[in-house]
C-alpha cells in the first residue's frame, strides 16, 4: 500500500517539476521503444541502425534552427524517427504539434499502422496522449490531446484542417511532393502550415522526403534553401572520407560463353561490391556499415555538433540534410546486390522506353530528383541567337500580327509576334504591364494599355505598316476572367478576332478546336452571360510544337526569331516546364511548372500557335503570301501614309482596327486583303 501510494506521489508531482531539457538523441535511446510492428528492429531504439538521424537530432536540439530538411531514400527508417521526436515533445516539451500529409489517407494509415503501436508500447507517453478510438471530446484519430498541448494530423487537400489552428509549436511534413500546391486557391499546404509556426515563439518546422523530378520536386527546392549538409564517410583501409554514391557500386560480369541472363546481360548482380574512390579498397555490406558507424560515433566522440555532417553552404537557420542515400542504410536486409539487382532492371526497362522503374530507382534508392534529359538548348543558348532588329519594328518577313495576353492578379503578359512564310515567325514585344485584374473596370489603365497595342499600327522593315490580325486573352483564372470577358465583349466590334481562350487540362486536345455554341436551354456559364465563346487551347501540343521550333536554328519555315534587347528573363520563362509523368493525369507526361519559376512567356508563345492555327497560318501557300505582301504594299500607298506607329501613339488617338472579312485567291481591294491575311481563306 506504501508503495503503491509512494508511486501515486512520485508520478503527481512530475506534473508539477518541469521536465528536465535532455537532449532528442538522448531521450530516444533511453526512452523510446520501436513496437513490434516496426519489423525486425523493435524494443529499444539503438542508433546502431540509424546512426545518421544523430546530425538531425542535434539540429532540432540547436536553438539557431527554425527548420530542417531531408531529401532522402526510401527506405532508411525515418518514420519512426519522426515519431520519436514528436512523443519527445509530447513527453519532455508538451506544444500544439502537427503533421502534414498528401492525403487523408496517407494520415489515416500513418494514425493506424504506425502512430498507435508506437505509443502503446511507450507506456509514460499513452498516459499523456489517448490513442483510442473512442469518440469523445480530444480524442479523434486526426486530433489527439495531452496536458499542455495536442497532436494534429491534417491533409494537405484540405486548407481547412490547418488554416482551422491558429498557431504551431512543431510541425512535421511527410513527403513535401505530393502535397497539394493550391487548393481552393487558399494558397498551398505548407505555406499555410509555416503560417501557423510564425505565430508560435521558437517554433520548428520538420520536412522529409524522396524527391521525384528535378527542378519540380518541392523537397528539392526547399533543400536548395537550407546549408545542404551531406556525410562523408571515412574508409577503413585508407582513412579518406567521401561522400557514398552508387557510381562506386561494381559487380562482375559472367564469361562470354556463359548464356546472357534475360534481364541482367551477362552482369553478376549478387557480386556487387562498393570501391573506395580513393585507394579502391572494396567494402561489403558490413564494411559498408561498419564504416558508416565508425565515422558518425567517431564524430559524436570527438564533440563535433554536427554529428559528421558537413554544410556545402552557408547556415542561415535551416539546416539541410542531403545524398541519404540507401547505401547509408544500416538496416538489416539492404545489401549492395539487392541494389544493383534493381540498378539493372530499371535500366533494362528503360532501353524500351519506360523511364518509371529508372525515375523510382533514382528517388527511392539514391534518394535524389531524377534528372530528364532535354534536348532542348538552354537559356544561354537561346539568347545567343537573338537578331539585330529593334523592339516593335517587324522584320522583312513577317506579314502577319498576333498579339497574345496572359492575365495574372498583379499583371498582364503580352506577346506580340509576326509571322511569314511556313510559319516562320519573329518575337516583336515580349512585355508585362502591373495591373489589377480581379475587377471588370473598364476605367482601369491597364485595359487602355491594352488597347494600345490591340488597335496599333506597327512599321514593317520594309516600309509597311501592319495591325494586329487576332488577339487572344487568358481566361482560365476564375478570379480574373470577369475582367478578361469583359474587355473581350467590349472591343469585339471594333476587332471581331479577339479571343477569350482557357488552356484545356486535356492532354490530348487539339490546338485548336471550335468552341462550343451558346445553348440558352442550359445552365450558362459565366461567358455565356457576356455573350462569349471560349476557345481551348490544347496547350501541351501547342508546347510540343513550340519545343520542337526551338530546337531549329537559321531562317526557313517554323523557325523563331528573337530581337536582341527582348526582356533578360524571356529564355528562362520558355525553359520554365518541364514534361514529365503526372500521377494526376494517370501517368501520362504533362507540361509542369519548375520550382519558383514564372512561365508567362511560355504561355503566350503557346497562345501564338493556337492563334496562328485560328488564322489558318499553316495551310496558307506560297502564292497566298506574295498576295498578302502585295497587298500590304498597297495598303501602305493608298491608305497608311499619314499612320502613326505604336511606339510614338498616345492610347487616346489609337484608330479603330478595320473589320475583316474573307475571300480566297490574290485580293482584289484592300478588304480582299483583309480577309486573306485574317486567314479566313
């Protein structure tokens, strides 16, 4: 009874002691139990398994740190890792805490499958924290409560799980890729989640993951933010540290009269071994982790505060952890043969053309962003080949005017670009106006701008004057499209090929399609209210097309050309997607925007093609262009002598575009010419 009563006050007045501060890596290993559900390792946590996750366990210690990344493998035992350091807090440091994930489900199976078997067999942690499922106030499987604090575990589909909690001491991310960017435009998860840590005093951000492709993958951009911290680790035979990377995985090869094996050729995969790159000293899979173990506990021994990590960048308050590769694993069962094994069947299926189990590997067992391989020139490139022609003057080729605007919040884009034979085409204005486009105002400077440039007239090298021929405006924004169709509907009668266009999410869509008739029997939709037809834009053939006129150089049809002071950030807005498989779209490749990249040009060069099929650009023959320039001749003599060009007009004197209509063959009159160069042929 003593006793029982003496336990009974020992653990009341824990309550009221504050928590002694212990270090993370040391309360795990003397405090936190892997259940039995882990696998082979459980009982108490040993970092004879983990010895890497000692360089992040100092880092959260470290006051200086706000946040810590890890682009790592797959398989290296981070979960549990994670959840030690949450039970940590929930035990040791109680605060609001929560956890990110792609999914509902992604949480819901982390809540069943790993959370509630770990704090079960950690007894002082589940008489804190409730893990049942029964239904009562605190305790659901995404909210659990424990004195001085709660535990969250949210979705990043749904902006109201974190935007619903005001503020977070510790948050951790699971696999930043596949998190939603915006969703219900509220912005994306985790900006909104770093939102919440800015409210709480000493707050922690914690983000793990296996990237997926370079320069898409979040976890790599984030990374890029940090001091990039990799592990070098020390041979046994000559003392030379490097950091591990499978280009030094090597296995022998069968002799030439032994039969090919169907998927390894004549490679022996269970021989694998791993080479110094310094002295050549083979290691095996105990070597290996021998190694590894050595160097970190070596380290600790010697009061290194990194733990052996090396920064490859300046501190600034994130500390990042980068190259975990699976050859750092000291888990029971990773071994280099079961590496090279995958290594040589993921490039076997690659020689077909299937890039998944190459792009898998490269994630989950390299544990980096896998690298597409373009074959487009680069932005130093391109900027190379840009023409001694001046901004707004059109070269002697082109004979034709498109303008294309791409509508944002803050701005609008605009290109203005002519055309000539074979679609060959030249850059005129590439150009961005600030603007607020979430309103309709028809007083709004920006939409006067415009109209500068729609109704203007532009000098031609050869002494012609040129007009816009079509126009096409970006209406896919739903917060700015009530602007966009209502400039369209009010300048269609003075310019009748003014377009309001939406990219279409089909990737196999057509570039252009006929958009669909007003039904007044059906429900309207917010064109329709203006009167208007929006065009799809099949934007991922547009951009295929265009990719593939990059890659051309000289004069000739389909080529592009650029004046040479256009814009500094032109090329990189025109490199700024990448097509790459899409789980969103079932695998197949879709146009994706890089990592803080802005890619307006890039859209209104799509716009362009989709405009110059709407004109018919393509199917025009060599005699409809002698007429067109004939024409423009004409035109020049008879009714353009005392126009002004768009560089010296004020937008109050910009004349009213001629209303064309079309017939076929070399034109007769100067509404001949109009219709021909209006592609209506």
């Amino acid at each position: 009874m003593r006793q029982t009563l003496a336990s009974a006050l020992l653990e009341a007045g824990e309550q009221f002691n504050p928590p002694r501060v212990i270090p993370s890596a040391e309360w795990i290993e003397t405090e936190f139990y892997l259940p039995a559900e882990s696998g082979v390792i459980n009982g108490l946590y040993d970092f004879y398994y983990t010895p890497y996750f000692l360089g992040v366990a100092a880092a959260i210690d470290d006051p200086e740190t706000y946040e810590i990344d890890l682009m790592k493998a797959s398989q290296i035992g981070w979960t549990y890792f994670m959840i030690a350091l949450i039970l940590k807090l929930v035990r040791c440091s109680p605060m609001p805490i929560m956890a990110l994930f792609a999914k509902e489900g992604d949480g819901k199976s982390f809540h069943d499958e790993k959370l509630v078997p770990t704090v079960l067999v950690n007894r002082p942690v589940a008489k804190l924290m409730d893990v049942s499922t029964a239904k009562k106030a605190g305790n659901r499987w995404n909210h659990k409560s424990f004195p001085g604090g709660f535990l969250k575990l949210v979705a990043s589909n749904s902006p109201g799980n974190v935007k619903s909690t005001s503020s977070v001491g510790f948050a951790a991310v699971e696999e930043p890729d596949d998190t939603s960017d915006n969703v219900k435009g509220q912005g994306s998860a985790i900006g909104n989640l770093e939102e919440r840590l800015k409210r709480y005093p000493g707050s922690k951000l914690l983000v793990g993951g296996t990237p997926t492709i370079a320069d898409l993958s979040k976890t790599e951009r984030r990374l890029k933010q940090t001091d990039m911290r990799v592990l070098p680790i020390a041979c046994h035979d000559c003392g030379e540290k490097h950091v591990l990377d499978f280009e030094h995985i090597n296995w022998l090869y069968a002799d030439k009269d032994q039969p090919a094996h169907e998927i390894y050729g004549r490679a022996l995969p269970e021989t694998a071994y791993y080479a110094c790159p310094h002295c050549g000293s083979i290691w095996d899979d105990y070597q290996r982790k021998e190694n590894v173990r050595n160097t970190v506990f070596k380290a600790v021994a010697d009061g290194d505060p990194l733990k052996g990590w090396v920064r490859t960048k300046p501190f600034a308050g994130r500390a990042g952890f980068m190259e975990l590769n699976e050859l750092y694993a000291c888990l029971p069962g990773t071994t280099l043969a079961d590496i090279a094994r995958e290594q040589l069947a993921a490039e076997k299926l690659a020689e077909t053309g299937d890039m998944t189990g190459l792009i898998k590997f490269v994630n989950q067992k390299r544990g980096r962003p896998f690298q597409y391989q373009s074959d487009l020139p680069d932005a130093e490139k391109l900027a190379e080949r840009c023409e001694e022609y001046a901004e707004l003057t059109v070269p002697a080729g082109g004979l034709i005017l498109t303008l294309t605007v791409d509508v944002q919040h803050d701005r609008i884009a605009l290109i203005l670009r002519a055309w000539g034979r074979g679609e060959e085409s030249w850059l005129v204005l590439w150009t961005e106006i600030a603007a607020e486009t979430s309103t309709a105002d028809k007083k709004d400077p920006v939409w006067a701008e415009l109209d500068r440039y729609l109704f203007g007239v532009y000098r031609q090298s050869k002494g012609y004057t040129l007009r816009v021929s079509a126009a096409s405006l970006d209406s896919s924004d739903g917060q700015t499209n009530d602007a966009v169709y209502h400039y369209v509907r009010t300048r269609k009668k003075r310019f009748n090929k003014l377009l309001a266009i939406k990219g279409s999410s089909n990737v196999d869509a057509e570039i252009l399609t006929a958009p669909r008739k007003i039904d007044l029997n059906t429900k309207a939709t917010k064109a329709s209210k203006y009167g208007l037809q929006v065009y799809m834009v099949g934007v991922t053939k547009a951009k295929d097309l265009l990719h593939e006129r990059l890659k051309q150089t000289g004069s000739g049809p389909g080529r592009m050309h650029t004046y040479k002071d256009v814009r500094s950030d032109y090329f990189e807005q025109l490199l700024g997607e990448i097509k790459a498989p899409s789980k969103r779209h079932g695998g197949k490749k879709v146009y994706q925007k890089k990592a803080s990249a802005k890619v307006e040009a890039l859209d209104c060069e799509a716009y362009a093609i989709h405009l110059s099929r709407y004109l018919r650009l393509h199917l025009k023959q060599p005699a409809d262009w002698d007429a067109i320039e004939a024409g423009l001749m004409q035109t020049d003599l008879l009714a353009e002598a005392e126009a002004t060009p768009i560089t010296e007009q004020q937008p109050e004197t910009v004349p009213a575009a001629t209303k064309p209509t079309a017939p076929q063959g070399k034109p007769a009159s100067l509404a001949d010419l109009g219709r021909l160069m209006n592609g209506d042929d």
